[in-house]
C-alpha cells in the first residue's frame, strides 16, 4: 500500500480513525442527543464494531512490524575469533532482558547508562578478573565505539521508526509534559462523569482500555526494539574493539599486504618474476609426512612443473614462499615444509607457520595405512590453535595423494565414479578415503583423492581446486583476523610516534604563543 505524505501508513492512519471518530461523535452530538433521538444503540454498535476492527488491524501492524524490526536486528559478526562467541551471548541476554519501563527515552541520560552496561558486560567477559574492566579502555577506543554504535543505530531509527526524521527532543519532552498535564485533566473529567451519568463512564472507560492497549502496545514494541538494537549495536562494537577488530586508523583498507607478507611476496616474486600486490596474500600451508607428495601438489596447483619441482626439496629447512595467482583465488603465497616425520621437522616451527597461516592442506598418501603420526602431529596442531582464542583456526583439507597406487596397481585408468561397485580400483579409492578420514578425525567431505604422478595428475584442477575455492572464505576471515591483529601492532607505534612529533611541535611553538598572548 502506497505511503502518504509525510511518510503516514494508510492503515495507521485508519485505526486511528476507527478509534477516534466514535468518540468524537459523542463529544459532537452529546450522549443526551443521542438517547433521545434513539440513536444511542446505534452509536454503540457502531462504537463497538469500530473498536473490534480498529484493535484488530492494529495487532496486525503490530506483527508486521515486529518482523520487520526483526530483520533489522544486528546480527553477531561471522569474522569473529572464538572468544567473542560468550560475550555475544551476555550482550544478547541483556537486550532480551531490557524492559521499556526500566528505560524511559523521555529522560535523556538512558543512553550513557544503557551504554555504559553493555560495555562493562563486554569488558567483563575479557577482564573477569578485573575489578573495574570498563578502565581498561583508552578514551579513543571508547569514542570510537560510541561513534560506530550511533552512526548504526541513526540508520536504522531513520529506516524504521515513523516521524523519526521530523519529530525534535524537544518535542518528546513537551508531548511528555502535555500528556502528564492532559492526564491530569482527563482524570477529573472521569470523576464527573461517573457521577452524572454512570453508564456513559462504563462504556468510556472500557473504550479507553482498549483504545490504551491498542496504541500502547505498539508504542512498547518501538520502545522495546530501539532499547535492544543500541545494546547490539555497542555490543557488537565493543566485541570488535576488545576481540582487536577496531582500530584507530582505518586510512587503509584492514587487509593491506602486511610488512611480513611484503617480505615473502618480494622473495616470491623474484622467482616468479610476478609484479607486486597491494591486498594481504593468502598464507596456505602444505603440510605432511616426507614423500606424501607436498612438492608435487604446489607444482600440480601451479602448473609448472619443470620450474618449480626443482626447488622444492623435501628438506627445506626454512619455508619459501611462492606466489600463487589463479583465477577466482585470492593472491596466496604458498609454503612447502618439512615431512613431520623427518629430522628436520620441528614443531615449535609448524605451530608458528600454522598461526599464520590462513588455509591448511595436508597431504597424506592414500596407500601408507600407518597414519599415526600424522594423527599425533595434527592433534598438536588443533590443540595449538584452539587454544588461540583471538584468531580463527584456518580451514583443514586433506589432500589424500598417490590414488594411483592403490590396487590393482598396474591400472590407472581415469576418471573414476568413487560411487561404483563394480569398478575394484574406484571402490578401493573410495575406501582409502573413509580410512583417512577416520585415522586424521576429518570430515569425508574435506579428503580430496588426487593422483600427482608426471603427466598424469587428476582430480587437482577440478576437485580439489572446487574445494579450495569454497574454503576462500573462512580463510579470508581468518586473513581478517591476522592482518588486524599485524595493524594493531604496528598502529601502536605509529601513533607514539605521531603524538612525540605533536608534542615537539606543541613544545617548540610554546614561548611564541605564550608572548603573543601576553603581548594582546
């Protein structure tokens, strides 16, 4: 239904019609009018249908806009570390448990208070051992939550709330004021009228009741949803503060290339002659046990194989980038590393390159059944990295290599449909499969069988490209998640080193502005 000017809903503006118009008629005619003119019974059918249908339509403006304001409701942000997962949920059991009538808006110093709770209720799951957790904050943190948090929630009052956009504070208060004054005159109107004529006081006060509970109710739910989307709304921003989220300069974009990438994508791109980028790189990881294929995997994912396998040696002390450019990829910097059952494999040095990194492959061959220390070390691994409550672990894809030398191993003839019985290489691929996921505890789903052997690599471009790029975007979030906690660290000493500069400007100027002022 088209709006009217000024933004008035039709059907609004018809149950207050239906509400308003009978008891105007009483006003305009008078009850005595009425009962001797026989009218009386007529106006109150005519009362009572219009109060029947009026509360009707307006419980169902009440739901539409209760979904409506639903669908408006902030939602927890998916790019969030682990820990913010308990404090979402105290924010959200405090928005559930806010009470209109606890929080009159008439008042004006609801917000700094409703606010203030929400923080410390943030704060207190990341400082629960702080007596005061709230000043933990700095002032510009606190600022910035502030300015997030109502930029937000004038949004969504600007899209949601009628009359939002011409009503003042000003009038609030006033309409206050006129409503208590009003009230006041209307109750001893009430008085009088119970005395003079009793049977109009009973049909006035029970049209007044439902009249009441009618616009009262959809005043509550407006009243009800602004109260709990600010709570959101700071919530939300103070998760992102505490969680390392938010930080004070947002000039460039939050996945600018870090300074280590930078490194690694100069080292990468002179063996790869690539130009440089200004987006943070993807950080894969190929992890495994010695002759699992690890080489040959980043050369099947890089196409090259003449020019990359020779640089790639199983016994890579320190892990060498290489830049990865395909199409629908995000720029990744590729590392190969140690087999995790040779000497050279330290795990110190594989949970520092799993921190960083932002997608996992494992390599396993499908023909080695002994898995064990391939469990043990990936246990390690997910043990480490649950334990790194502000990041999220990258995602894990086992890549289940050296299909072809299952049995019958003089056969090699693909594609194969891992779904057929009939086929004996086909049933054992598959079975191969279901035993590396059971032995590593991974989901089926996340085992690619791939065949890396030379000039015959299957399953690599298709299959287990298709799975890489539908992991790009939990391990985009974890990018997120590394590269602000790299900006935070350098944010630091960029603005000490801002604020030093300022201060010696402040300082040098002083004499001259203290003379100027004490020449006026």
């Amino acid at each position: 239904m088209k709006p009217l000017p000024y933004g008035i809903d039709p059907l609004r503006l018809l149950v207050f019609l239906l509400m308003v118009v009978p008891f105007l008629a009483v006003l305009g005619f008078g009850m005595l009018w009425l009962w001797q003119n026989g009218f009386l019974l007529f106006w109150a059918l005519a009362m009572l249908v219009s109060g029947g249908v009026g509360y009707g339509l307006q419980q169902l403006l009440v739901k539409r806009e209760r979904k409506l304001l639903a669908e408006a409701a902030t939602e927890p942000n998916p790019e969030w570390p682990l820990s913010a997962d308990a404090a979402w949920e105290q924010v959200q059991a405090l928005a559930d448990s806010c009470e209109p009538k606890d929080w009159p808006i008439e008042t004006g110093d609801w917000i700094l208070a409703l606010g203030r709770r929400t923080m410390e209720t943030v704060a207190r799951c990341y400082h629960p051992d702080v007596e005061k957790p709230l000043l933990e904050l700095t002032v510009p943190h606190t600022l910035l939550v502030i300015e997030r948090a109502s930029r937000d929630l004038r949004l969504d009052v600007t899209e949601n709330i009628p009359f939002s956009n011409r009503l003042t504070i000003g009038d609030l208060f006033r309409m206050q004021r006129w409503k208590d004054k009003a009230e006041q005159v209307y109750d001893i109107y009430r008085a009088g009228r119970a005395i003079i004529n009793p049977v109009n006081a009973i049909l006035g006060e029970a049209w007044r009741q439902l009249r009441e509970s009618s616009f009262l109710q959809a005043r509550d739910e407006l009243h009800r949803w602004f109260l709990r989307t600010y709570i959101r709304k700071v919530g939300y921003y103070a998760i992102d503060l505490y969680s390392g989220r938010l930080v004070l300069t947002d000039e460039e974009p939050a996945t600018t290339r870090t300074a280590r990438s930078s490194v690694d994508m100069d080292a990468a791109d002179q063996s790869t002659g690539e130009s440089n980028a200004v987006e943070e790189p993807l950080r894969i990881l190929v992890l495994g046990r010695s002759n699992a294929g690890k080489s040959s995997l980043i050369n099947a994912l890089f196409g090259q194989l003449t020019t990359v396998a020779d640089i790639l040696p199983d016994s890579t002390l320190t892990l060498k980038p290489f830049a990865l450019s395909r199409d629908g990829l995000t720029r990744a910097l590729i590392f190969d590393t140690p087999g995790c059952d040779s000497e050279h494999f330290e795990i110190k040095q594989l949970q520092h390159a799993a921190q960083d990194a932002d997608l996992i492959l494992w390599v396993s061959p499908a023909n080695r059944p002994d898995r064990q220390t391939e469990r043990d070390c990936l246990d390690a691994l997910r043990l480490f990295l649950s334990a790194q409550i502000n990041r999220r672990p990258p995602p894990l894809l086992v890549v289940a290599s050296h299909i072809d030398r299952l049995r019958p191993t003089g056969e090699w003839n693909p594609p194969y449909d891992l779904t057929a019985t009939h086929n004996t290489k086909a049933t054992n691929i598959n079975a191969a499969v279901q035993a590396v996921a059971a032995d590593l505890a991974i989901s089926v789903d996340h085992v690619i069988p791939v065949c890396l052997m030379e000039n015959h690599i299957y399953n690599v471009n298709d299959t287990l490209w298709a799975a890489i790029l539908d992991q790009q975007e939990e391990a985009q979030r974890a990018r997120l998640l590394r590269c602000l906690d790299e900006k935070k660290k350098a944010e630091n000493w960029v603005l000490l080193w801002r604020q030093m500069i300022n201060a010696g400007r402040f300082l040098k100027n002083l004499p001259e502005v203290l003379k100027k002022r004490l020449d006026d």
